[in-house]
C-alpha cells in the first residue's frame, strides 16, 4: 500500500484544504483582468508602463496557478511501499500527475520480506527503472 507522510514540515499529498473549482480560479483571473482595465482608464500609459503591467500581471496570474494547482497534484514526497504486488505498484508508476505530467513519487521506502521474495526482487527493479526515468525531471 502506499502512503504518504510529512517531512520536516512539507505539504505531502494529503490535500489540507478542499478542492479549488474552476468557477473559483475562473472568477479570480477575471477580477484581475477587471483591476487591470480599471486602472488604465485613468491615464494613458507609456509602452514602458505597459509593459510593467503585463509582467506584473503575468506574475499574479503564474502564482494563482501555482496555488490552485497543489489540489490537484497527486505527486508524493515519500512513498512507502508494504505488502504490495509488483503489478499494483507498476500501476502506480504509470500514474500522471495532472500538474506536472510524470508523478513524482519522491523517497521510496520499500518494507519487504527477508529474505526477499520474488515480489520484492522485481519491486526492487521497478524502483531501479523508475529512478533511472526520473533522472533529470523535477518537482
């Protein structure tokens, strides 16, 4: 079974607050599409001016995504495998993460059997495999 758990104090995959609808996330874009055209009714702006205000508002819009996207994400910090098939965790594996694409299952603690059966030994291969895949990719 898999499980999550916290580390030194970090958000793991238990969501702590419900989750975010689009109508929410919707509603939040267009009052800051509705800020943003109030205020640059009241004078003309310069392009330098204008583009301040596209970069200030690209950034409000990148961290509204990045604080609603953390319901959604099903990525794992620790990961914890005990008394599972080999098939049952493959499928795991295969999982996506609907915020960043490839699921990052973070530090795989395996409790298997000693000595190790042939379930564990092939678990322990689709450890080795997905490590080597994640390679390079970040959370």
């Amino acid at each position: 079974m898999l499980k999550s758990d916290q580390q030194a104090g970090r958000r793991t995959h238990a969501p702590s607050r419900s989750a975010v609808t689009s109508d929410e996330i919707l509603a939040k874009l267009k009052s800051l599409a509705r800020t943003s055209e109030s205020q640059s009714n009241y004078k003309s702006l310069s392009s330098r001016e204008l583009e301040q205000r596209l970069v200030q508002m690209r950034a409000q819009v990148a961290e509204i995504v990045r604080k609603e996207a953390r319901s959604f994400c099903n990525c794992e910090q620790i990961t914890v495998i005990a008394g599972q098939t080999p098939e049952e965790f493959e499928a795991e594996l295969q999982a996506a993460c609907p915020v960043h694409g490839v699921r990052i299952l973070g530090i795989i603690v395996h409790l298997g059997t000693l000595p190790p059966d042939d379930d564990d030994r092939r678990i322990g291969e689709l450890i080795k495999s997905y490590n080597r895949s994640m390679t390079g990719v970040r959370g």
